[in-house]
C-alpha cells in the first residue's frame, strides 16, 4: 500500500495518515522509514483465506524474519528515534498487534486487532458504499483527539468521538481544506 525511503533526510515536519478505509490484500507497509509518522483512526480489514483473490503471505510490516531495525525488507523498528506514532486504528491483520509488538514495534495505542466491519469490503463499489460500517462496528465514535501540526507552523485539532475510518456515519470524512503555503503557479 504504501513505498517508503529506505533513508530518510533531516526533516522536522511530520506525515500524517488519519481516518482512512482500507481492504487490502497485499502488504501495507513492506519496507523503508517515515520520519513522524502519524497513523490515526484507520479502519484496515485484510481479505481472509478463500476470500476472491487472497494474498495469504500478505504482512503488514514486511518480513518479521529480517533483523530488527532492518530498512530493507521490513518497516523500521525504531519509533522513537523517527517520531513515529500509531493510535486509535481498528485493523485486522494476523500480525496486528501481538506478533508486531514482539517484533520490536509499537506502541499501538488504543488500537483494536479485529475486523473493523465494513459493510462489504470485499465489493465496495465505485461510491465505496462497502467501505462504510455496518450497524455493529466497533468504529462508531472511537477516535481520540488528535493534535494536527500543520506546515504553516501552526496546529489543529482533530475532534474526539469521531468514527474511526473514512465515513462518518453516511458521509466522508471531512476536516479542514488544505491551503497552499506559496501561491500556486499555473
């Protein structure tokens, strides 16, 4: 899903990754470092054996068997000297969060290891309509608040008691629009 530096340069700002839907079948976050990761409030149901076109070797921090700390076929191991942060993220994965812990990872803070329950996340259609939550979700109002820095120097917050996920309730998830520091040149 996503294709990480394997280095990464003196940057001060962080990355943020919040109220995201996913259904994956590949690996999430194969290799590399993101200096200050933010991952918030993600909904992300790996398909499950004999669901449609399955990758059953699918991970989500690539291979646990390469060496801690290793960038080349495994996310970093080192959170604290990168500023990384995951909280709040509702994901099944048979890695998540025992067998990424003992791997040196972590902490995942509020985090739940289950099926986040989209409402059809194997077909989720062209409006995403699969990818909102069923009545009996554990994603309905568990986000914590969230503060955001922005690239201005500033900060924002994200509300608490937000779904955790792409939609709230019916609609997406909407927050602040994003403004350019520069005028863009056209």
């Amino acid at each position: 899903m996503f294709k990480l530096a394997k280095t990464q340069k003196p940057s001060t700002g962080r990355q943020y990754i919040f109220n995201n839907s996913f259904a994956v079948r590949r690996d999430y976050i194969r290799k590399g470092t993101l200096r200050g990761l933010r991952h918030y409030a993600n909904a992300v149901r790996y398909c499950r054996a004999g669901e449609g076109v399955c990758d059953a070797k699918a991970r989500f921090f690539g291979d646990l068997a390469q060496p801690q700390g290793s960038t080349d076929e495994r996310f970093t191991t080192e959170w604290a000297r990168w500023n990384i942060e995951f909280g709040d993220d509702v994901i099944l994965h048979p890695q998540y969060t025992k067998s990424l812990e003992q791997a040196g990872y972590g902490p995942f803070a509020g985090a739940l290891a289950i099926d986040p329950g989209f409402r059809n996340p194997l077909a989720p259609g062209s409006e995403a309509e699969g990818l909102r939550l069923s009545p009996d979700s554990v994603c309905w109002g568990r986000a914590s608040a969230r503060t955001v820095d922005l690239p201005d120097g500033s900060s924002a917050e994200l509300p608490g008691g937000r779904d955790v996920g792409a939609f709230q309730g019916m609609d997406l998830f909407r927050w602040r629009e994003f403004t350019p520091l520069a005028p863009l040149v056209t």
